[in-house]
C-alpha cells in the first residue's frame, strides 16, 4: 500500500496571532512553526501501517523552503519520503490541485489528511482533493483499518459516531481518534539523524488561479473584564444570565 | 441568478442551522436583489422555511438517500444549484456539512469560504468575514470564482423570522451509482441526550472535579438547563469521560449561547476550542485560572460548593418562570 501523508506547516498552538502590512498578513516574526495536529494524529496512523502492514509513507506539503523543516520532522517520526510543492498555500483550492498533481504522479492508494489545519481552519483540502481524484472521502474521522483493498472507517457524527465500508484508493480527513494523544511519536536521534539522509524532493507548482483571497485580517474585539460573582451569592449568577446575558 | 441553501434535516426533521442557514441566504438573496431558493433531502414539513424567507422550497425523496451520503448529497445539491441558476449556494457547519461542502465546491468549480460568520460585507467583490486562527482571528475573504460557496458558521448570524409565501416543487436529481461508493454499517448516536452540536449551553467538567464519580451534579446542571455535557482535554484522556465529550482544539468545537466551565483551568487549547460561544462561565477555585480572563462571568470557589447551590437556585427559577 502506497501512503501520501499531507502535512500543514502551521503556527504552534500557544503562538501570539499578529499581523502586518496593514493587517492583511499574517506575522511570522518569532512564531514557531510545526506540523498541523490534526496531520500529526493522521501521520501516525500511516507509521502503523508502515510497521504492521508494509505500507510505504511519503509526506508531502504545499509551501516554500520555510516548510522544510516540518518534513524533515514528519521524515524524523518514520516517513520514507517527502516531497515539497514549491508554492505559497495561497487558498485551499489552490492546495487541493497542487496535492492532487502530486497524487496521481504517484499513484497511491491511501490519502492521508487532517479534517482541518489549525491556521485557517478552512476544512476544503482532503475533500476537494478526493473530489478531484475522484478517490473515495471520508471526513472527520475516528478510526480506520484497510484489509487489502477494504476499508472500514469510523467518522464523527453530530451526536456519535458511524461505520463505513468503503475501498481504496481513499482520502481520510482525520482527527483525534484515528490514533490516541498518547500514541503520537516524538522524533527520537535514531530517527533525527536518518531523516537527514532520506531525499525531500521538491517539485514545481501546476498553474492554478487560487479561487479565494484573504484581503485582510482582524482580531476579536478585547472582550470586557470578567463579572465575579461571590461563591455565597450564586442567586446572582441566575439573575445576570436571564436578565443581563438572556441567555437563559 | 440566485441563491440556494441546502436545509439540512435529520430523520426528515430540521435542526435549528437549518432555519439560521436559510435566514442567512434569504439576507445574502437581498444584497444580490435575488430570489432563494432551499433544496431539502427527504424532509418533512417544508412549509416552515418560508418563516425564515425561503421563496422556493425544492423537495427532493428518494428512498436511497434516507442515510447521509456526501458524495450523492453533493451530487443533488449541485444539480439543483444548476437548475435554478443558483450563484451562490450556503451549506451550513454540521459534520455532514462540513463533509460534503469541498465535495460541492469542485463538482461547481466554486471558491469555498468555510466558518463565515456575518453577512458579506461587499457583493462586488464578494468578501465574507470567517473565522481563522482557531477563533484569535477573522479573516475577511473574497471568494473569486463565478459560483461561490459559503459554509456557514453555527450560531454565528441567528435566526431571522422573514415570513414569505413560498412555492414547493419536487426534484427528481439523476444519482449515478459511483455516489454510492460508500455504506453506511452501524451509526452509534446517544438517544435522548442533548449532542453538544445541537446544544444551545454546554455545561463542561475539567480536571478539578476530581474523578468521574463526581459527574453526577455536572449532568444535574446541564438536565436542569436542558444543556449537553463536555469536558476538557486531560478528563478524556484520562479517561474520565468519553472522547466524544471532549471540547477544545482537538476536540469538537462549540459554539453555544452559553458555556459553563467547571473546574477547567483554560488553557490555549481548550479555549480556541469554545471562543466562539456567547457568554461564558466560569467556575474554579483558583482565580489566577487564565479562564477568568476569557470569561464573561466568573465565580471563585469549590465548584463542590457553588454547583450543588447553583442546581437550586436554577431549579427555583425555573419554577417561578415555569
């Protein structure tokens, strides 16, 4: 089984969110970048299938020579391969095409994504590039298990949970679930010092028009001080959420 | 040209996104001075979304839809977007939404804006205001392309009543049997239990209740508001409560009108994962909890203490109001 991991290179959950050039891009200046978490739990689940199905794992992103090192990282956790499309992610769209390029070149049977990247939390790229393949897709998924050319896969419902019997070759939006927290790999040296050794292949950008533009961005509006409410008087609290929030 | 929303319905039921989706188009159809249109999938009672200003309801039964499918929902949605010449088409943020909108967008050459929270701000160029950066920021987008597609935020641009009298059709789109590529085997859903997806407050637990066998007054609080149970990362993961109750970043986002948080320090994660609700609670026995800065109210105290009293308190007011 041929695996394609696709990997987002993203701001570190805990980063500051500023932007520049009168707020119409997003300021990198001191943030710490790394693989999408959704990626991360997707990426994972592609290393067991390497391990106990001999599966072959090649990660791919969309950006420029700034991503690197988010696949070296992914290389580093066990991926045979990486390649880096040569452009800025401009619009997911845009991605999707460049991905799906990238796929059929490829051939491979199993897509890997995760449902969304926690920068602009678009939740397009695995579906559009399934549609564009006209692979299967399944979002928003918990649990996944492929037996030749099978698959059973377990998605996220509003309210629980659904099994799927579906067949390769398949795109995987995934989330939490498709492994553990607890099962995510931290790159040991073994594994940092192969990853130096294994080939990051880049390649060049099909022409594509990105079909949305972020103009410009802006923050929340600085929310007011907390109202504090004595432990010895919660009546209050009742009072302020029907008659000041009326929210009950 | 116009617009079309497709209302979403569950056992041929709406759910509220449906009627806030179909308000938010009726809004978009006035901007454009156009009509809308809603395409429905083996609903029942299609006359209720002339409350919210459908103008033409397009009715689509078909036995082999009756389980949620998103190549074949996609698959209808664009054939009835083509049938009314629809421009723009608004999906709304449900998992089966989410799901099958990308789907839609390449079936229609379309630019996808996802979690919009207002109005567009301009129709030429068409620039929607959506969330990004896991709810620290907005992003205002101009979606390009001809036909567009707008993936509507929950609980974000509300219900707007716009009574019109509208006319119903039936439609009959052509399924090809590559949508039905996948099957459904088993669906797993709690009966009788408000989901956090639906859920207009959320009452949610964290690490400082201790242990799960103090659960019991979390769910008295949420019986007594009608409200679903949530929890922060650290209780599913220690196995507390199920993954399926876990909200924050990696969990499922909420959106609620009301959000209580017991006993949940709020770390980055969790609160990027819960921003977008309305009013926000806060209970905690430290008040240096970075909760208490992204909350709206706050109590200080043993949540042993002020959640028993808050029970009561809920539950004489709710007599009174009965």
């Amino acid at each position: 089984m041929k695996i394609l991991v696709c990997i987002s290179h993203v701001p570190d959950t805990t980063s500051k969110i500023n932007f520049t050039d009168g707020d119409s891009k997003f300021d990198s200046n001191g943030v710490q970048f790394v693989i999408n978490p959704y990626d991360e739990f997707v990426l994972t689940r592609a290393m067991w299938f390497k391990e106990k199905q001999g599966a072959s794992v090649t990660v791919v992103s969309v950006g420029t020579s700034s991503t690197e090192p988010t696949l070296r990282k992914a290389l580093a956790i066990g991926a045979d391969e990486a390649i880096r499309i040569n452009a800025e992610a401009t619009d997911g769209y845009f991605v999707a095409k460049q991905l799906a390029e990238v796929a059929k070149n490829g051939n491979y049977d199993l897509i890997l994504a995760g449902r969304e990247s926690i920068d602009y939390n678009g939740g397009m790229v695995p579906g559009m590039l399934a549609a564009i393949l006209d692979f299967n897709f399944v979002n928003a998924c918990i649990g996944l298990e492929v037996e030749g050319d099978n698959a059973t896969v377990i998605r996220e419902i509003d309210g629980g949970k659904e099994t799927l019997s579906t067949s390769l070759p398949l795109v995987i939006g995934g989330q939490k679930g498709v492994v553990e927290e607890k099962d995510l790999r931290i790159p040991n040296m073994r594994g940092i010092m192969m990853a130096r050794k294994k080939p990051l292949n880049i390649v060049e950008p099909i022409s594509f028009e990105a079909t949305t533009e972020s103009k410009s961005f802006e923050k929340p509006e600085a929310k007011g001080a907390v109202k504090l409410i004595d432990a010895d008087n919660v009546g209050e609290l009742v009072d302020l959420l029907h008659n000041e929030a009326k929210v009950i | 040209m116009s617009v079309l929303v497709y209302a979403e319905s569950s056992e041929g039921k709406f759910k509220k996104i449906a009627f806030e989706a179909v308000s938010y188009g009726k809004k978009v159809a006035e901007l454009l001075g156009t009509n809308l249109s809603v395409l429905t999938i083996n609903a029942e009672n299609t006359s209720t979304l002339s409350d919210y200003g459908a103008e033409k309801i397009i009715k689509v039964n078909n036995e082999k839809l009756s389980n949620f499918n998103a190549k074949a929902y996609a698959d209808v949605i664009k054939q009835g977007a083509e049938k009314e010449n629809a421009d723009i088409i608004i999906i709304d943020s449900s998992n089966d939404g989410i799901y099958l909108a990308p789907l839609l967008a390449v079936n229609l050459e379309a630019g996808y804006a996802s979690n919009v929270v207002e109005a567009p701000s301009s129709v030429s160029p068409f620039t929607v205001k959506r969330k990004a950066f896991s709810n620290k920021a907005f992003d205002n987008t101009e979606i390009k392309t001809a036909r567009k597609l707008i993936g509507l935020a929950k609980n974000s641009f509300g219900l707007v009543e716009n009574k019109t009298s509208a006319t119903e059709e039936d439609f009959t789109p052509a399924l090809a049997e590559g949508d039905f590529n996948i099957t459904s085997t088993s669906i797993d859903k709690a009966k009788g239990k408000v989901t956090i997806a639906d859920a207009d407050i959320v009452v949610s637990g964290g690490r400082g209740l201790k242990g799960p066998e103090n659960w019991g007054m979390i769910e008295e609080l949420a019986d007594v508001l009608g409200a679903a149970t949530a929890c922060s990362k650290p209780v599913s993961d220690l196995g507390w409560r199920p993954h399926s109750e876990h909200v924050g970043q990696t969990g499922k986002p909420v959106a609620a009108n009301l959000y209580i948080a017991i006993g949940i320090s709020g770390a980055i994660q969790h609160l990027a994962g819960i921003n977008s609700s309305k009013v926000k609670v806060v209970i905690n026995t430290d008040p240096e909890a970075p909760f208490f800065k992204a909350a709206d109210y706050g109590i200080v105290g043993d949540a042993f203490e002020v959640v028993p009293k808050l029970i009561e308190k809920l539950k004489e007011f709710k007599a009174q109001n009965a």
